[in-house]
C-alpha cells in the first residue's frame, strides 16, 4: 500500500503523503473512503504515528482528506479535488523524467513510451 524507502533523504511524512496523494489521485482511494488509522498505520509502516499525523495534517490541508471526529479520515469529495489529483500526477511524472535524465534517456524515447502506455491504458477505462 505504502512505500517507504528509508535510504531516500526525503522526509518519512512526505514519502507518505505523497503515496495518498497518488493513491487518491489514481483512484486507488476513492472520494468518501476512510483512510488507515494513524495508529495502525504507523504500526504497519513501523514508524512514529507522529509521522503519520503530520502526513494526514498536510493531505487534508490540501483538501485531499477530512476529518471526521470520533471516526477518522476520509478522502475527500470537493471539486477542486480533480485539479490537485492531475497536480500530483504531473509531480510524479516530473520526477520520472528526472529520473529518465539520470539514466540518459533520450526525450524522443521517454515521449514514445508515454504515449505507448497511455493509448494501452485507453482500454482499459
């Protein structure tokens, strides 16, 4: 569910929040569904809850996640919902390419494969 790389030198709540943030802008978490426990998640994740806090502290800033007292966190349903989620994806791609740079991948390359999987996931919807 959530990856969590201790030799990366982000921080471990942005390693986190970054995961939801995909997760929920891919659709993996829907609008409306309750997210993990802080607790139970930092004990899945073996890490501080307090990590954990400042990660959903940061998603429902955003207005990616609200809380609901007594009850937990859920993903939220707001419009401006869509535009953040494409926001993500447009970071994670960015980082892909970064990572195609260091690797030296030709643009031309890293464009065709973009555009590959893209018409290979059109049937998929």
């Amino acid at each position: 569910m959530i990856g969590i790389d201790l030799q990366n030198r982000k921080p471990l709540y942005e390693q986190v929040q970054e995961s939801f943030q995909t997760m929920i802008a891919s659709g993996i978490l829907e609008a409306g569904s309750q997210m993990p426990s802080v607790r139970s998640l930092a004990m899945e994740l073996a890490i501080n809850a307090r990590i954990i806090q400042k990660a959903y502290a940061s998603l429902e800033q955003e207005g990616f996640i609200y809380p609901v007292r007594g009850k937990g966190n859920f993903v939220s349903e707001s419009k401006e919902l869509k535009g953040k989620r494409q926001e993500t994806v447009y970071r994670s791609l960015k980082e892909l390419v970064k990572r195609g740079r260091e690797l030296d991948i030709l643009c031309e390359d890293f464009i065709s494969k973009v555009r590959q999987y893209y018409e290979e996931g059109e049937g998929e919807k």
